[in-house]
C-alpha cells in the first residue's frame, strides 16, 4: 500500500471523531433553538360556502382576527372582517347573508 493510503486510513476516523466530539460539546454548552412550531399564527377555518363551481368563499381565523377569502379560477382576495356585526344588513347580498345563517347554527 502506498504512504498516502495509510495516512488517508488512519485519519479519517481521527476527523470523524473529532467532528462528533465538538458536535456533542456545542450541543451540551448552546441551548436548543425553539420550536419553530409554535412560533406559527394558528390557522381556522371556520366557515367555507360554495358560491359557483369555480368560486368558494372562506371564512378564516387567524390569531383571533377574522379574514374573508374569496377563491376563484381566475383569483383570489383576502379580506380582514370585522366580527363585532353578528346580524348581516338587509341590503347584503344572499351569500354573506347565507354565511351568517350557518355561524347562527
């Protein structure tokens, strides 16, 4: 065997276990990150109506506020809500109207 075989053979468990050794000291001196888990806004969907085939309007909460999606082939649009108002207008079209029968339920 060649000279810089045997030093290759010798060595690289020498790096190996020096890496897992420097590895298990920063693991015991840094403290752990958080989990990134919690640090995420919870997501509800609380109330979803199908307008046409192609259209569906969502009723979301985030973070305890309220937005109103309205998804489309051709779009979609987010909408904060104010959610003080539990009775719809009579002017307001059949659809929220709708929306507010089913969160009476």
């Amino acid at each position: 065997m060649s000279d810089v075989f045997l030093r290759l053979l010798w060595a690289l468990p020498l790096v190996l276990m020096t890496g897992i050794a420097i590895m298990l000291l920063l693991r015991r001196v840094l403290p752990l990150p958080a989990s990134s888990a919690t640090d995420i806004a919870p997501l509800a969907v609380r109330h979803s109506l199908t307008l046409a085939d192609d259209t569906r309007v969502h009723l979301l909460e985030v973070d305890r506020k309220s937005y109103l999606l309205v998804e489309s082939s051709r779009q979609a649009l987010l909408q904060p809500v104010e959610t003080t108002r539990t009775v719809p207008p009579p002017a307001a079209p059949a659809w929220l109207q709708r929306m507010y029968k089913s969160e009476a339920r």
